[in-house]
C-alpha cells in the first residue's frame, strides 16, 4: 500500500537509508487538501468538545436541566451542526484527491459540486 500512495502522490525516494528516505518524503510535494485534512479532523472535534461542555453549564446552570438531558442534549446538538458545516469540505478534499478531476482548491471543488446539484448535492452526495 505504501508504494501504491507514494506512485498516487508522486513520492520517489531514491536511497536505503532510512533517514535520508524519511526526509525525502517529508520534503516532497504534499497531497492536495492536506491542511483541510488536518482541519477537518481537529476543530470539528474541538468544536464538539467544547460545545459539549459549555452547553451541559448553561443548561444545568440557566435551566435548570436534569444532568441526564445535560451530559445527552449538547453533544447530539453540536455534533449533528459539526457534521453539516464540517461534510462539504470533507467531500471536497476527496474531490480534489481524483487524479482525473480538473478542480485543484477545495474551492473549486464546492462551487463544481454546487454547479452540479446545488446544496443537496454539497451536504449529501
């Protein structure tokens, strides 16, 4: 599988050392979409971890809620509003990655999935 994603990526390591192999395919071109990777994976977690918490306080706080509905009501909120705003970027990161696509930018790859379904298309597929 390694050699299958470094011929996707166009990674050509050219030496045995394990190293100097190492920083050649850390100092190539890094795949398209990337940063929305690593986006994409971090804040919408942060965003539901967060949200969990501060909703559980003004729930049980303002109120006054039972813990049951506290700890259950934020997560399910936050993670179903994550999910919508997080779903088309993720969908476009793997849009880019086709090699026969002609979209390079997650950008681009919103507005052709747009152009080609509108908002269902976008959020669903």
């Amino acid at each position: 599988w390694r050699q299958r994603v470094s011929a996707y990526y166009g990674v050509k390591v050219t030496t045995s050392n394990p190293l100097t192999r190492y920083y050649q395919a850390a100092t190539q071109n890094h795949p398209q979409g990337l940063v929305f990777t690593l986006v994409g994976l971090s804040m919408p977690r942060a965003a539901i971890f967060l949200g969990s918490d501060v909703g559980k306080a003004i729930m049980l706080d303002q109120y006054n809620s039972k813990p049951v509905a506290a700890q259950f009501v934020p997560p399910l909120v936050v993670g179903t509003a994550v999910l919508f705003i997080n779903m088309p970027f993720v969908r476009a990161r793997y849009w880019i990655q086709d090699p026969h696509t002609s979209e390079r930018t997650v950008r681009q790859a919103l507005v052709a999935m747009y152009g080609r379904g509108g908002w269902s298309n976008v959020l669903y597929g």
